[in-house]
C-alpha cells in the first residue's frame, strides 16, 4: 500500500461464497493467511432438505436438489456425495470435482459467477491449497493480464488520462501482472471485501500470491491519474518482495528477531522497492510524460529518496511515525500471540 508517509502490506485469500467460512488462523501483521472450510451441513440432511429427482442418491450416480435451489450431479455412496460430482449454487458458482463421505475432498475447480476459476485441493471441506500450471510467460497469460487492466480502466478511469492501450507503459505492464517477477498471475482487484481487506488511509495495497490465494493489486478511487498510476506501479515492484515479508514473520512468531530488527528489515525491503520506483519514473516515465507534454510530480515517484537505506533510516526519527508506525504495532500483536500459543 502506498500512500505518502507509510507503505502497509499484506496478503489475503479468494473470494468463495455465501457457504464458505472464513476461519482466520495466525493472522500476522503483514500478511493474512486465510483458511477456507465450506460449511456443508445442510448438504448432508438431504432428506429433510431435498429429493433426489434422477438417479440413484444412494448408492451410483444421481442428482439431488435441495428446496433452496442448490444441486449436485455425481456419483453418491451411502447416501452422501462421493466420487466425482459437481454442484452448483444460486449464485451460479460451482465446485467440479472429488467428493469423499459428503464433503469436498481431493482435486477440483471453484467456477465464480465473475468468470474467475480457482483449481485446488480440498480436504474434509477444508480449503488446502491451490493447483498452479507451471508458469510460463505466454501469449495467453499476457492476453489475461491485458484485460485485468482494462477492467482497472473501466474501474478507474481517471487513469486513461495518461496511459492508453498502445503506449510502451501498457506493455510494461502487461508483463508484470502476467506474472514476469512472482510467476503466478496478478488480478486487479476493485474494490475491498472480507478476503481483502484495506487499511484506512492508503494509496495502493497488493497481495502476494500463495498456495492459498492468487496475486492481487489495488489502487483507489479518489486519486489523480498520476497518483494512480504511481501507486501501481510501486505495488508491482514491491510485490515482488512477498517471500521475504513472509519469513519477516515466521523470524518474529519463532523468536528470531527482535522488534527493531523487524521493523528495519521491513522498511529495507520497502527501500527496496521504492528505489525501483524512483528508477521507472527516471527511465520510464517522466520521458514518457515529456513526450506527450504532460507535467509530473516527482514526489509520488520516491525522487527524494536517499542513495542508501541507511541514510534513510537516519531519518526515522519520529516513533509515531513511519516505520514504527505500523510495524511496532504489528510486531507487539506477534509477541501476544507468542504468549497466548504457549
């Protein structure tokens, strides 16, 4: 996240639906790790909430239909769902795959009603992790990152005002949302909701892509186009740097570091990207803007950065600000749960 004194970070999960639990475990202060159970209750009392309208529900391959409006279609055995099956929501969602004793159990795919198809394994209805491709920079890949960022123009179009589709900047970015630095693709996201939560009071917030959860980057709506454009692109260099705040984490929970090496390695790696950012807007972007007359405001762009991390850590003088605001917060959040753990 960017935003003019203090950058946030964090991770978070895909969206499910009206039947999925959201079950916070380990929340961290920099990234959330969110586990995924499906509640499938209701599922399990066919009798009493639906019919079995084809087929045989008991034992071989029927399809049952709850008063609710939900169905499933697939192989049953003592009644339950086991095998292959597939069921369907509503809302126009569905989960395509294993099923053990009633419950989504093994490899399958979750359809959103958005288009948005998340490959994965379940286990007991517990959400384990996602299934990835090998990645590979391709055609396709780079066609999807395209239409994630129309969408972010349709979104926000106060950001046409600078970038359009042809210019050398779409195909910088197109290659970075595509998943050139994580190897995983990177989705806009709009707007916040309960897997994504976003901090008061910032610019730009990404989400690193996990096991768990695809990359995902966010910018808001009440900024200039520059602003914009500026905070994205800090975001698709920082988010580069996902791996590494994660086992910022892991040192902090396992007594590894204490609260000022926290917070330092947090802000060397946001040094990190900042750097970066100052170095596209000096290659990549003011020469761009120059060349369709279009004044800049080098103050979103890290330009006064210092030439090393630790001249500008001589500035973080302040511990109410940046970057013991946040970080000293999250690290004592840690140091709580160390304790409540043992």
């Amino acid at each position: 996240m960017l935003n003019d004194t203090t950058i946030f970070k964090f991770n978070a999960s895909i969206s499910i639906d009206r039947l999925l639990l959201h079950k916070l475990t380990n929340m961290p202060q920099r990234f959330l790790f969110l586990y995924l159970i499906f509640n499938f209750a209701c599922i399990n009392t066919q009798a009493q909430d639906g019919t079995c309208v084809s087929g045989n529900c008991q034992e071989g391959y029927g399809r049952f239909e709850w008063k609710s409006g939900e169905e499933y279609i697939g192989n049953f055995k003592a009644g339950k769902m086991s095998g292959y099956g597939v069921f369907y929501w509503q809302n126009k969602r569905k989960f395509m795959g294993n099923w053990k004793k009633g419950k989504m159990d093994g490899e399958g795919m979750l359809f959103h009603e958005n288009g948005q198809i998340n490959k994965g394994i379940w286990k007991a209805n517990a959400f384990v992790r996602l299934v990835r491709n090998d990645f590979s920079l391709s055609k396709e890949n780079i066609l999807n990152a395209e239409k994630e960022l129309l969408q972010m123009l349709i979104d926000r179009p106060v950001m046409t005002q600078i970038v359009q589709k042809e210019d050398l900047i779409w195909q910088w970015l197109c290659y970075k949302m595509a998943g050139e630095e994580v190897h995983a693709p990177i989705y806009w996201q709009e707007k916040a909701d309960k897997n994504f939560p976003i901090p008061s009071g910032v610019n730009a917030v990404h989400a690193y892509p996990t096991q768990k959860s695809d990359g995902r980057v966010w910018v808001a709506n009440h900024l200039t186009a520059e602003e914009s454009w500026a905070g994205l692109v800090y975001e698709l260099h920082n988010i580069k740097n996902g791996p590494a705040f994660q086992a910022i984490e892991r040192d902090a929970k396992y007594f590894a570091c204490n609260q000022k090496e926290y917070i330092m390695r947090y802000a060397r790696l946001e040094y990190k990207a900042a750097q970066e950012t100052a170095n596209f807007y000096h290659t990549i972007w003011l020469p761009y803007c120059n060349s369709k007359g279009i004044q800049t405001k080098p103050q979103l762009w890290f330009h006064y950065l210092p030439d090393t991390f630790e001249k500008w850590a001589r500035s973080f003088k302040n511990k109410n600000s940046y970057p013991w605001h946040p970080y000293a917060a999250y690290y004592d959040q840690i140091a709580k749960n160390r304790v409540k753990n043992y």
